[in-house]
C-alpha cells in the first residue's frame, strides 16, 4: 500500500493589509518592503475568525475535491503554531467536530513554517503501514495573533490562512510519494520563536509588558542558514531518488520572502516558469504557505494529474523538510 497526494483545498481571509497600509502603522515604505521580501500585501483573519474556522473551509474544500465524504477521513493532522488555545484542546479536534467527523484520531504538530511537510511524513506513515485510508492534513495560522504591529522587522512578513489536502491509500506506485525529508536542529532555536506564553516564560503582566508573547526573529542569521539549508535539502532529495531539477515542473518552495526562493531557484537551475510564487499577494503564513501554495497552482489549472511537485521548507525550530511526490488527484 502505498500513499498519494488526493486532493488540495485552501482558504484565505477577505481583508488585505497592504504595504501602504503598514506605512501608515510603522516606519517602513512600500519600496523597502518589496526590496527585501517581495510582498506586497498579506490577508488578515477578522477578530472572530478563528485558525479553525480558516482551517475547516480549506478543508472542506480538500474533501469534496478527493470525492470523499467527511466520514471517510480517518485521521486528522493539523500543523499550527498559532492554535485556538494555547495547549489544549488541540486545533485538530476542533476541526474534527466544526467538520462533523465523530470519533477519529486528531491532534497537532508544531513545527513552524515546516508544519505542512512534517504532516506529509506522518500521513506517509499512517498509511503505509495500513493504519490509515485517508488522513487529512492541514496547515493553518493566524499569525496576526503573534505578530507585534509596532515591530516594522516582523510585521511585514506574516499573513494569516489555511490549506489543506487527503492524503490517501493507493495500490499504484505511480500516484505514490516517491521522498519525504524532514530534519531539525534546536541549537538555533532562538532565530525564530515565541517567548511566551509557556513553562519558560509564564504568563504574567511583566511578558505583556515586555512583548514576549510575540513572534520574534533573528532575520539576517535566519535568511542565511535559511537559503544554505534549503538548497541542500532539495539538492539532496533529487540526487537520492535520480531526478534532475530540470524534470520538475512545479518547484513549490516555503513562501518566507522572495529573496530565499530567488536565492535557493537559482542554485538549483530553476527556471521562472518551474518556481510557485504567492509571496507576493499572501506574505508569509507559515505551515499555511505550502499547501496554500499547491491551491493556487491547481485552481490555476496548470497543476495536472501525474505533475512531480518539489516541495521545500524551512522554520522556527529549527525545523526543515522537503517532498518529492506526483500530483494524484484530477486537474482542474
């Protein structure tokens, strides 16, 4: 038994925060923004709205475009690092109940931007081991809940949203995953945290005060480690299974800043038309990226049944993960 990739779904808030936008909120321009990240504006989740009610939409989505019913799940994933509550329940359960599946295995993982692809590897397992028929894996965040909108460092990067895919049993190697890496090192575990709230910092009027329970990032020692880990990973995952760059068509990188796409496409030989690019319109939504990602390749219609996708990852961890794996559901 072997698993693929079912089906895609995503979902984004209605309400744009352009760079115009933050200029009017702290010191930065439209033009520094663009220089050193390529964004220009990012999605903002409502007050009310929820990472499980972003997540349950991008779900329902990936369901119904598998052909499948809620009650055919049989295991729920959900990456986040921005859940509902901060430890419990998990976001997954909430999703499993807001999608009325009663009764099925659901809990989360938290590993960052690498969320996603993490979830990838644990579905892979589940299924090849016969545990599972359909596992449903999500990315979501709410990163605006994290994010410090007086910090012009961070805020500019991050954006709230959600995907989602099924990844099913198949007894066709051809529809199946053919790698998945996933790897951390915790020796740079500050380049990219939360501080707060947690065992280290508890929650207390001195970690309001002093904006721990914010996003914070070292960003120039995070690009570098970021374009240097990355390029070897994918160099590493094509060279293991003897698949040249040039046979990708659609190289789906985490969507962090287009300076690191740009960086890490060019040491692989990537042409223009190979590289996925949503930085632009959606910013940084972490676990979220991917899969949101892979959405808008399939809504474009240009992501066809049987299409390699080279998916690569980098996050707060630190945490890293690539995947090598044909597209098996319908094209749009």
């Amino acid at each position: 038994m072997y698993a693929k990739f079912h089906s895609i779904g995503a979902y984004v808030p209605s309400k744009v925060l352009s760079n115009s936008d933050l200029e009017k909120m702290v010191d930065t321009s439209d033009e520094w923004i663009l220089k050193r990240t390529g964004i220009s504006e990012r999605r903002i989740a409502d007050v009310d709205e929820n990472t499980s009610d972003m997540a349950t939409k991008a779900s329902k989505l990936a369901i119904e475009r598998a052909g499948l019913e809620s009650s055919d799940i049989d295991l729920i994933v959900c990456a986040t690092v921005t859940p509902d509550y901060f430890n419990m329940p998990a976001t997954s359960c909430i999703i499993s109940d807001k999608l009325g599946i009663k009764n099925v295995q659901a809990f989360d993982i938290s590993a960052a931007c690498s969320g996603f692809v993490y979830a990838l590897s644990v579905a892979k397992a589940f299924i090849e081991s016969g545990m599972k028929k359909h596992v449903l894996i999500i990315g979501a965040e709410k990163f605006s809940s994290i994010v410090d909108y007086t910090d012009r460092t961070t805020c500019i990067l991050f954006g709230d949203g959600a995907g989602a895919a099924v990844i099913s049993a198949t007894e066709d190697k051809d529809e199946a995953f053919i790698d998945v890496h996933a790897s951390a090192d915790g020796s740079y575990s500050d380049f990219l945290m939360t501080p707060a709230p947690g065992t280290v910092n508890p929650l207390s009027a001195q970690v309001i005060e002093e904006g721990l329970n914010f996003v914070q990032m070292k960003g120039n020692e995070t690009f570098k480690l970021a374009v240097k880990t990355l390029t070897k990973d994918v160099k590493d995952i094509l060279a293991n299974n003897s698949i040249a760059s040039e046979d990708i068509p659609h190289f789906i990188p985490h969507q962090a800043n287009y300076r690191i796409i740009k960086a890490v496409g060019d040491a692989l030989k990537m042409k223009e038309e190979q590289v996925v690019l949503t930085v632009g319109k959606y910013g940084n939504t972490s676990a979220a990226s991917i899969p949101m990602a892979i959405n808008e390749v399939w809504e474009s219609g240009r992501l066809k049944k049987g299409e390699l996708m080279l998916l690569d990852t980098f996050g707060g961890g630190l945490t890293w993960a690539s995947a090598l794996l044909p597209f098996a559901g319908e094209s749009k």
